[in-house]
C-alpha cells in the first residue's frame, strides 16, 4: 500500500492529523519498503528512541506493536527508529534529518507554548494551525532524502520480551511479573515499591551487592538457573 492510503489510517489511530505522526508515517514507511510489512513469515521488531506521536504511525504502518511487544520504546529523545527483520537480520535506521520538516522551526515554538499554556489571541492560534498543516504537506510529499536519513545497520536482532508468570509485590500487593520483581533485601518488590525502597532513586551501585539486583529471584527460589528467571528484555524501561 503507498503512503497515501496508509496516512488516514494512521490519523484516525492517533486521533488527529500532526507532524508527528505524518514523520512517523514516513519513518514506517522508510522501513517497510526495505524490509516488508510486520506478518506471519515476515516478523520485524522496531526499537523507538523517542516518546512521540510517531510511534502511532510505525504501529499502524510497519504492524510493530506495543502489545505484540515488538515495538520497544527507549525514551531517548530522538526521531531515531531501527527495524529488523527477524528472518535473515536485515535491518535499517530511520532518523530525522537535521534542519529539515521533522522539527519545529523557531517561530512554530513560539506559537506553540503560547497555544499550549492558553495565551496565544486568535490570530496566533490560526497561524499556528496554518503553519503545522504546511508543514504535514510537506512532510508527506518531500523526497525521502530530504526528511529521513536511512542506514543499514548489522546489529544483532534485539530479543522480544516473552509474557512470564506474575506473583504478588510483597510490598503493595499487586501481581506483578516475575521478569521485573527485584529481590531488594529478600523481599521481592515491584519497580515502583523497589524504587520507594531506595528513598525514589537507585544508588550508583544497582545491581550489585546484597540486594541481588538483576532479577535473580532467590527468594522464592527464582534463581538465574530458574526456568521462570528473567532478565529485563532488550530494550524494557519505558
């Protein structure tokens, strides 16, 4: 499918037509002309480095998804995303070109903050609209070259988080599962408990020492030899 029938599919995904997802559009569609279309026999996981409305538009056009769990999001702050195929590894980069469409020029900041914090009088408000429909026009109809920067990279193919069983936090209660328990002094806690146990951050020294970071379940047994042991998959943390 080209790029015009796939973008209102991605508009009524996210639920509005922006630059951010007309950029993520492209990305996906970057991917996809190289490497296929996410299906049965054609398996791609997407790894994002940016929390943004793109990635709608890659789970929508390249069928990498947050519930298949392969579409990872790392909160880089970057228009960066790789793709693999996972049948023979071929894999591209898709990144933002600097200086072009893709960000926001200076005067579109300062319409935006104003349009965001309730300050901006009618005539900014409509520029700024003005402004950002431009900007998706050309997004979508740029040549490649001029929006995306697309490299083949030789990375190895990142591993899909598997679903695990779930056991009780023993601090809050709620199940969590047994691939992000922490055994924080024998207690298995989950992220967030862990966290609190650290007074809300983690010592330099995570992962080292007697609190058994690195997700080795000793206390009920989950040890690394465990068949239910799981370190964090690649890519987890958002």
């Amino acid at each position: 499918m080209t790029l015009t029938q796939t973008h209102p599919d991605v508009v009524r995904f996210h639920g509005h037509e922006c630059p951010g997802a007309s950029l993520g559009a492209r990305i996906a569609d970057a991917a996809v002309r190289r490497l296929g279309r996410h299906a049965p026999g054609n398996e791609l996981i997407a790894i994002g480095e940016i929390d943004s409305c793109a990635l709608d538009a890659v789970q929508v056009i390249a069928g990498c998804t947050f519930g298949k769990r392969n579409l990872v999001h790392r909160d880089h702050g970057k228009n960066v995303f790789t793709f693999w195929r996972k049948a023979d590894g071929a894999a591209v980069r898709v990144s933002a070109r600097p200086g072009s469409d893709a960000y926001r020029d200076e005067r579109t900041w300062e319409l935006a903050e104003k349009v965001e914090a309730g300050t901006a009088d009618d005539a900014e408000k409509a520029l700024f609209a003005r402004l950002q429909a431009q900007r998706i026009e050309r997004i979508l109809t740029v040549d490649e070259d001029a929006l995306l920067l697309v490299e083949d990279v030789d990375d190895a193919v990142p591993s899909v988080k598997s679903l695990r069983p779930h056991e009780a936090c023993e601090e809050c209660g709620d199940q969590t599962s047994v691939s992000v328990l922490h055994n924080h002094r024998g207690r298995m806690l989950c992220p967030p408990c862990h966290l609190g146990a650290h007074g809300g951050e983690l010592p330099a020294d995570h992962g080292h020492g007697h609190h058994g970071h690195g997700h080795g379940h000793g206390h009920h047994g989950h040890d690394h030899s465990h068949p239910r042991a799981h370190a964090h998959a690649h890519g987890h943390g958002s």
